[in-house]
C-alpha cells in the first residue's frame, strides 16, 4: 500500500523524500499487509462482486414476476431457479448487512474494490432491498400475504 502526503517537516521514520518544489515535500511510506489480510479480503470482495451482480438482476426478475403474477419465480428444471431466486434474497441481505455493520465498525461503507465493482454491488444491494420492502408491502397489502419460500400443495404459486 502505498500513501503519499504533503508535509513541510519529515515526521514519520523510514520515509523517502521526494522534493517537487522548494515549498514542499512529498513523503512516501510503505506499509506492508500480512498474506491473511490481502487474501481473505480479496476473496471476500470478490465473492460478494460476483453474488452481488448476478444476484441483483435475478431480484429485480423475481420482483417484476411477483408483482405482475402475483407468484414468485417459477422452480425450474430440479428447482434450480427457485433455489437462485432464495440465495439471491440471501446475498443481497448479506451484502447489506455487512455494509451496515462496516459502516458501523468504520464510519465508512464498504471499499470500491476492483474498478469501483464493490461500492457498485453496495449501491445496488440496498436499491434492491428497498424495491424488496416496497413489493412485497404492496403484494400484502394487496393480496393479504407473500407467497412462501417453497410451495405447498394446493397453494396458488406453483402448489
């Protein structure tokens, strides 16, 4: 990781200097992060970009379906569509959580991480969640319930 900053005295030991006027001076400091960090951060991050971006459009599908038919996602073929309409809920929650728990922790959301893909995961994840809120309190209000999570014999969805 390398920081830069301006600084008219050096302070912090083990600094280059650079002079790029005579007013100023640039000081660079290493600092160095373990094996541990480096991996299970970027891996994190890049499970949560990859969910994150296939799980967001699967949600506004799911949405758009329940809101128009008044049933979820239909199951597919072993229930395989059924099964990445639930993970998706299950991401974007996840996604969300860890945002507000980072931004309790930091004071901060999450990093941008590669070419700003997580903060863009971030930003999606909580439009999804809201869209989330406003639909199924619509289908409630409107229906009187959500459809379940598996369906059920005689259930209108699927049953």
């Amino acid at each position: 990781m390398l920081l830069r900053s301006l600084c008219s005295t050096p302070t912090i030991s083990q600094c280059y200097l650079h002079h790029q006027h005579r007013r100023h001076a640039t000081v660079i400091s290493m600092a160095k992060q373990t094996d541990d960090q480096v991996s299970t951060t970027g891996v994190t991050e890049t499970l949560a970009i990859a969910g994150g971006l296939i799980a967001n459009p699967v949600i506004g599908w799911s949405l758009y379906t329940l809101k128009t038919t008044g049933c979820g996602l239909p199951p597919g073929p072993g229930g395989s569509i059924g099964a990445l309409e639930g993970v998706s809920y299950l991401v974007v929650v996840g996604i969300v959580g860890w945002s507000l728990y980072t931004k309790s922790k930091t004071g901060s959301g999450l990093p941008n991480g590669p070419f700003g893909l997580l903060g863009a995961v971030e930003g999606l994840s909580y439009l999804s969640l809201v869209a989330i809120l406003v639909v199924f309190g619509l289908q409630f209000y409107q229906q009187g319930s959500i459809p379940g999570p598996v369906p059920v014999p005689g259930d209108q969805c699927f049953g």
